[in-house]
C-alpha cells in the first residue's frame, strides 16, 4: 500500500476547500430560465429553474465534448440542450435526447448536484452526495427573516477564499482600512473572546463608552433622530464551518445595559457572510447587511448596501493585494499574532474537515 | 462526487479467491492505487485467453471505504469469449493490469423511489447501490432474479442485508419474474437501475416505454457480453478489402477483422456508441443484434450493425445446440 504523507498546518497561507459542505453557489435572484455559469469549488456548474421554478445544478460540461451547458437553452419542464450538438439533459443530468440517432446512450449522462435554495441563497453539494443533509445548511435566517430587513451583494474576490475568512475573523483591521467609516482605534484597543466548538468558531468584542464611528453614528440617527453622545459597541462574529460568518453588530446609547442584554436603546445589524471557493486563488463573497430596525425603510436599505459595498470594495483591495503578495512571495512563511486566534481556529476546523475528507493536501 | 472516467492503470493483486455460487468465483483484489469506488463503478481488466491480451469490464461488488480492498464475482461462461475462464484461474499472490474504479451507472441520490432489478450474474453491479440506498434510507425495492438459488450469488447475504427490500425470483421454484407487474409498481418518481441478460433488459426497456414511463429513469449498463442467441462461429467478408476472415466464438467480429488486417474505427466496445457500425450487403443467417445504439426498427431492417458486440448465427432458437448442420452463418458488409 502506497501512503502519501501530506503536510499541512494552521499556518498554510492558503488552504484547500472541503466538499462534503453546502457552498452558496448563487442568490435565489440569479437564477431563471437562462442558464448561468458559475464555478465552486473548482467544478464548474450550470445553474438555472426548470419550468416549477426548482433551482438545478448540473456540471457546466456535456458528456459528449463538454461543451459548456451554460451557454445552451433550457426546454420542456426541466431539460438544458447542449448549445454545440443539440444533446438534451433533465434535471438529473439524464441524456433525454440525442442527435442523429433513434437510441440513447445509456451512458450519457453529466453529474447533477444536490441543491437547496435557503435564506435567499442557492446552496449545492459538490461531495458525496448521500451526506448532502439539507439541514447542514448552516443558519442565516436573518436573511429572510421578518424581523430584518436588508440586502447585499456578490464580490468575486481575487484570493483564496481563507484569506476572506482571515479578514472576518480579526476586525482590527477596520482601524486602519475602514477608517472613513466604521474603524475606531478603540478596536485594537479592547480586549476580545474567542471561543470554539467542533463547527463553529466565536469572537466576541465589546467596546464601552466610546464615540460612534460615522457609518454608526448615522445608523442610530435613523433610529433615534438627533442623537448625540457616546456608545457601547459590539461585535460577534461567529463562524460556521467552513464558508459562514455571521457577525452581529451593533451599537447602543453608552450604558443603557447593551451587554447585559437590553439592546433597545441602540441599532442591531447582522452581517451575513458566506465566503464559496471558486479555485485555488479566487472566491465568490456573497454578503448581506440585515438590520432589525426601520424595516419599512427601502431608503435605508438601499444606503447601507451601498455603504457596506464601498466599505467591502476597500477589503476587496487589500485582499487581491495580499494574495499577489503571496504569489509574489513564494518563499516567505505567514506569521500568527495574538489577535489571529479567531482566524487560526477557523484554518484548524476546516483543516480538519479535510483530514476526514483524506483531503488534506497543501494548495500552496 | 462527480464520476471520472478517466482510465488510469494499475497492479492488482489477488488476495483472495473464493467460489460464491455454481460457476461463480469472487476474486478480492489489492489494487496498487487505491481510490475509493462509487457504487455503479467497474473495473476494466486485462485477461489473457490463448497467449493474448484482452479487456474486459467487471462491476465493483464490494469496495472497503480507503479502495484498499476491492472484489469482482465472475461467471464461469465457457460459450463466450474466454476471459471468464481466465479469471476462474487466478489463485492468491496473481497480479494483474486493471484500471482504477470507472463509472457509467452512477447511482443519483434524490430519487422519490427506486427499484433495483438484477438478473443472474447481474447481481455484481446492483449490490454497492443496494448497500447506499439502505444507508440513506431511501425507498427501495431490490429484485433479484435467477434460475435457480444454485447459481444466484450473494443470494443469503442480501436477505439478511435488506429483509423485505429485497423480493427474490426462482425460475425452477416457480416464481419466475414477472416484468410486467414489476414495471406496474413504478411510479412517475420510480428510477429503476438494472443489470442481467440482454432479454430481460429488453423485456423492462419495452415495457417501461410501453407504460409512459420517464424513459431517463431506467437505468442500466451493459458490457455487450449478453445476446439473443448462443455465440456460433461465423464468416465475415468484405468484399472490397478482399478479406474473408472466421469470428470464432470466443471473438468478436471487430476483433476478427482488426487481426485480418483492416483499419477499423470503434470506440466504446460494447454496443453503445454506434462507432464501430459497418452496413451489412448480404446475410445468409441472422444477424444477434447485442448493442443498444440501434432501436429496434434499426434492427430488423438489419441493414447495419455494431461489429463489436453483434454476431451472425443459423439458429433459429437462440441455442447453440440448434445451429445449422449447412454450415456457419456468412454476412457480407462494407466497412467505413
């Protein structure tokens, strides 16, 4: 028996992708009847509803000469016809229809992946398909909740997808990158918590008694017009193993007991995140900006998508940045600092996922 | 995970041999570069017959999860093309050519409801799938059909495994398979998968279309080794390469022809891709359609055939014992 001995660790600078997940492959708006492309997880998929609006996924290559399905038509109730010789699949990626001949192989047929639309978002299974559970999709129910309101959009980020989930985890970096509109230097001030269990990874910050950023400081006007004075503000960012982050942020007038409990005397938001390799070196970023205020509000809807979207495109920057370092860089090593911690248990969970995944093998 | 069909090679060697049923031999093989096998999988493997290498293909019955361990069971078929006999012959500590774990019969998980329907030997390619669908839980129905329990392999294992799931047929018991009620009791959401003799595949395929039924659902692989009737040596000629060559029984047309020299195009080699096609200008016999490229109008008009799979014979039963006394069966074709 041959054994490959892998090597990997926590400080990878990137690491490789579980399958045996559910990826955000698209939001539920991005598929109709016009089938799209989109890779995840280094598959590349054709995405589109059949004619009852069930979302499906096929792999974007016919069985003959893989051309993409994407770029053909849909037909009938739930079939897609292959744009270059006319071959026909279903929904299951059963050939229903071969050109020039009275038979069909039995042969033909491409891989259809197991799909769930929840939460505003369409979810697919690129591993073993008798584990894909629909109810491993890990909860975002803010997302469609009728307590929230908010909306957000799509970043075709440049860099591994780990490097976003580095970038979620450890929000000191707001201080410097986001200083326009939500750092503070408070934030690598204050103290945080880390916490961690088999799936799922916590940090937890608190900042007491402090001036409101402007992104904040406009928030809470929304909701208590003309306020002035000082806050406490939160942070909780909780990661779900391997591609969510949820992160509850908030602030509250200073001392109205926000910590304790009472959060109604500040704003509450929820920045949903779910972060779907694409390759080696790029990922999709699918985000949202939920609040649990002024629901009726598409004005202020509209402005903290647009806000958080300038606010995005300024980590979008330093991320494309940071893996063309990487690239640049072959021979240099990551190092790890204490406000890493969050990041480190997120790379050590999906590490181990990949090790029983007997996947674990070092991208970079 | 998505199915590969790329061929990669390897050692396997023999760790174990063992006769299951009558004429059945599981062989357990110890591949050199293991990688897990999905159910549905097969191996393709290199026989020798007579002093000369050949391919056949043979379904994954039981794979251990890392792919360390993998078996194939083998009916002994002495009328057919030999490699049968050859694995009957291998013995503990033999090695062997055989690629890693291929797919073409991908069991999809999702289906509302299933049938599993094995005939005979047919049993290998349906029991990795039987053992997934209990798993997850799915509902199933596994047939299993054979002409008497001498012969049908696995056939107590398979109780114990799946109780009710599993509905045995005996032909000498006198409860034979009926493919009608069998293909009454699917449903619009039923996918059948079935493996056995090219007849009882014809007998679902026709009535499946008969009932309306999503033809997508019905599963099945074939490796061309099964036909209406017993293998007869035949005479191919080809007028215009000047070639009169023998198929004996144990080869196949396509065979025949690339050993007497002609430049032959194929691909799938076993019925499927319709590659191999050579028309057909002159018969005196009838022609064994084995493929399943041509629809069955195709194959009466018996103006083509599959030459990889798809023989002449004089019989007018099907039985070997009943072929002409006037001498083998001659079809004359034009090759492409």
């Amino acid at each position: 028996m041959t054994v490959v001995r892998t090597q990997s660790s926590t400080t990878n600078k990137v690491l490789g992708y579980p399958l045996n997940v559910w990826y955000v492959a698209a939001w539920d708006k991005e598929l109709t009847r016009k089938p799209m492309s989109r890779k995840v997880a280094g598959r590349p998929l054709a995405l589109y509803r059949t004619e009852d609006g069930k979302a499906v996924a096929l792999a974007d290559a016919c069985w003959h000469r893989l051309a993409p399905l994407s770029m053909g038509k849909t037909l009938g109730k739930d079939q897609i016809q292959c744009p270059y010789h006319g071959i026909v699949y279903n929904s299951a990626g059963r050939c229903v229809s071969m050109p020039a001949q009275e038979t069909i192989n039995p042969s033909a047929t491409v891989p259809s992946f197991p799909v769930v639309e929840r939460h505003r978002y369409v979810w697919v299974w690129l591993g073993d398909p008798t584990q894909a559970d629909p109810e491993l999709v890990p909860d975002m129910h803010q997302l469609d909740s009728k307590e929230w309101a908010g909306d957000g959009e799509t970043i075709h980020a440049p860099c591994n997808f780990q490097l976003v989930l580095d970038n979620l985890m450890d929000l000191t970096h707001e201080e410097f990158i986001h200083s326009s509109s939500i750092g503070q230097e408070e934030l690598s001030e204050s103290d945080f918590v880390v916490t961690h269990d088999d799936g799922t990874v916590t940090v937890s910050r608190w900042m007491f008694n402090i001036e409101a950023p402007p992104f904040w400081l406009k928030n809470m006007r929304d909701k208590f017009p003309g306020f002035e004075g000082r806050v406490d503000r939160w942070q909780i960012i909780t990661f779900r193993s391997p591609s969510v982050i949820n992160i509850d942020v908030g602030v509250a007038k200073a001392g109205t007991g926000a910590f304790e409990g009472d959060r109604s005397q500040g704003v509450n938001g929820f920045v949903m995140n779910a972060i779907t390799p694409e390759s080696d070196k790029s990922c999709h970023y699918f985000w949202a900006f939920m609040r649990n205020y002024r629901l009726d509000s598409q004005l202020i809807t509209t402005q903290l998508r647009d806000g958080v979207h300038g606010v995005f495109g300024e980590d979008e920057a330093m991320l494309a940045a940071q893996q063309a370092a990487i690239d640049a860089n072959p021979d240099y090593e990551f190092y790890n600092l204490n406000i890493d911690a969050g990041g480190m248990w997120v790379r050590r969970l999906i590490e181990r996922q990949l090790e029983a995944e007997g996947r674990l093998v070092p991208v970079a | 995970m998505a199915a590969s069909n790329i061929e990669v090679w390897q050692l396997g060697t023999v760790v174990e041999v063992e006769k299951i049923a009558t004429d059945v031999q599981r062989v357990v093989l110890e591949p050199s570069l293991p990688r897990k096998a999905e159910p549905g999988s097969h191996i393709d493997v290199m026989v020798r017959i007579d002093g000369t290498e050949d391919r056949r293909s043979y379904s994954i019955v039981e794979s251990s999860e890392d792919g360390t361990r993998l078996a194939i069971s083998v009916l002994k078929a002495p009328l057919s093309r030999g490699g049968s006999v050859f694995i009957h012959s291998l013995l503990p500590g033999d090695e062997l050519e055989i690629t890693q774990p291929l797919q073409n019969f991908p069991l999809r998980v999702g289906a509302g409801r299933y049938i599993l329907l094995a005939g005979g030997i047919g049993i290998t390619a349906m029991i990795n799938m039987a053992r997934v669908l209990k798993n997850i839980r799915a509902d199933y129905t596994f047939v299993y059909a054979g002409r008497s329990r001498a012969v049908m392999a696995y056939l107590e294992e398979l109780q114990e495994v799946h109780g009710e799931n599993l509905v045995v047929h005996v032909d000498d018991e006198g409860t034979p398979l009926d493919v009608h009620s069998l293909v009454d009791s699917a449903t619009e959401d039923t996918e059948l998968y079935m493996c056995g003799p090219i007849r009882l595949m014809d007998a679902v395929r026709r009535t499946w279309t008969a009932r309306g039924l999503s033809y997508p659902n019905l599963r099945y692989e074939t490796f061309g080794n099964s036909g209406w009737h017993d293998p007869e040596e035949f005479i191919v000629k080809v007028p215009r390469l000047g070639l009169e060559v023998p198929v004996g029984k144990g080869r196949s047309m396509l065979e025949a022809l690339e050993d007497a020299g002609a430049d032959m195009m194929f691909d799938c080699r076993k019925g499927e891709c319709g590659l191999c096609e050579v028309r057909v200008l002159k018969l005196e016999g009838t022609i064994d359609h084995r493929d399943v490229f041509y629809s069955a109008r195709q194959k009466n008009a018996t103006e083509k055939m599959a030459c990889c799979v798809s023989r002449a014979v004089t019989s007018p039963t099907g039985l070997a014992s009943e072929a002409s006394a006037s001498g083998p069966a001659v079809v004359t074709i034009e090759v492409s």
